[in-house]
C-alpha cells in the first residue's frame, strides 16, 4: 500500500505552514497571536509571495481566501472558518493572551465574524462577552501534517515562508496595520482606525 504525498494545494495549508515554521524565536511551531495578525499575514501573503515565489502554480486562485476592505483593513471570512476547520479536527489549538489594546482590534473582526455568518443567540453573545485575544498553536498532529506540507515546497519558498513570518511577527500588531494600510492602501478604505493608526 502505497501513501499518498502530501502537498500544498489550498489556502488552509498556508495557514498550517505559518504557523509550522520558525518566527522571531527561531524555533519550529511558533505560535500566531491574535485572528488579526493571522488575516493580516494571510492577505500579505498573497501579495508579496504567492506570485513572486510561484505558489500560483501550487494553489490556483479560487482557493486563495477572498478578501475585502473592512473595519480593520483586508478581511476574509475564509481565514475564520479554516481556524474553526482545523480546530474542529484537533490540528490548531487556542489559548487566552492578554494584550488588551491588540484584543479590541482582534474583537471586532471576530464579532463582524459572528454576526455575519452565525446566527445570533444567547451562546454567541456570551462567547463575545467572554472575549480574549486567542493565541493560535499547532497540535502534534496539526505539525506532523504541517512537516510533510513543507516538504513539498522548494528550498527557495521554505526559506521565504520563514523570513515572511520573522517579518511580520517583529513588532506589535498596530506596527503591521501600518505597513499593510499604507503599502497597500485600497485594502483601507473602510477602515474606522486608519486615521488614528497612521498618524502614531
């Protein structure tokens, strides 16, 4: 019986090498705090190495995620409903962080989330007023899969995968909104903080 070769084909596998390669600590499996800088990271991937680094001919654009201008800058509901995806099967794992200024910004995406796309109740609206900024892990199993996604990638966008997240993953999450608001301006359009992030 033959294995069948695992390889990167679709965004929820970009989501699972960001989080398997090394960022700032240098260590494999460095968490991602906050679904903002996880959204954030997403869309500035594809920006600056889906083409660039040929990860077009791996994943074909209608399985990249569909972003828009929002609150907060570029928005896709994808990225939301691939961390619940990979929760759900135990290959990422949440926990609490406490960056109180960081999880305002992480809560009204998360609530835009809610809104939008589950229906309201009384769990959903207790599970806003509980609301942390969630730090997002590889399980063991989310890294073992994670390990052998990597290897179908060339050294090239290894290495480019890992100085992206080192990048991006320097500095706290405002210092991103920064660079992606003013690099790439029609993904702020609608953005409520875009006056009060560029003029820090």
């Amino acid at each position: 019986m033959t294995t069948r070769k695992i390889e990167v084909s679709n965004r929820k596998d970009i989501l699972l090498l960001l989080l398997y390669v090394p960022g700032p600590s240098k260590e494999l499996c460095e968490p991602i705090t906050g679904r903002t800088r996880i959204m954030k990271l997403m869309y500035l991937f594809e920006k600056e190495l889906y083409k660039q680094y040929d990860f077009h001919k791996m994943i074909p654009e209608g399985k990249m995620p569909a972003f828009e201008p929002y609150k907060y800058g570029p928005f896709s509901v994808d990225i939301f409903k691939d961390l619940s995806f990979f929760m759900n099967i135990n290959f990422i794992q949440q926990s609490t962080h406490g960056d109180e200024e960081a999880a305002m910004a992480d809560m009204e995406e998360f609530e835009r989330y809610l809104e939008e796309f589950i229906i309201q109740d009384e769990e959903v609206t207790a599970e806003i007023a509980s609301y942390e900024q969630v730090e997002f892990k590889l399980t063991d199993q989310g890294a073992c899969f994670a390990e052998e996604l990597l290897k179908s990638l060339s050294k090239e966008q290894q290495a480019a995968l890992t100085k992206f997240k080192v990048k991006y993953m320097t500095g706290n999450l405002n210092s991103l909104l920064v660079y992606v608001y003013r690099t790439y301006p029609e993904s702020a359009t609608k953005s409520e903080i875009k006056e009060k992030i560029l003029d820090e």
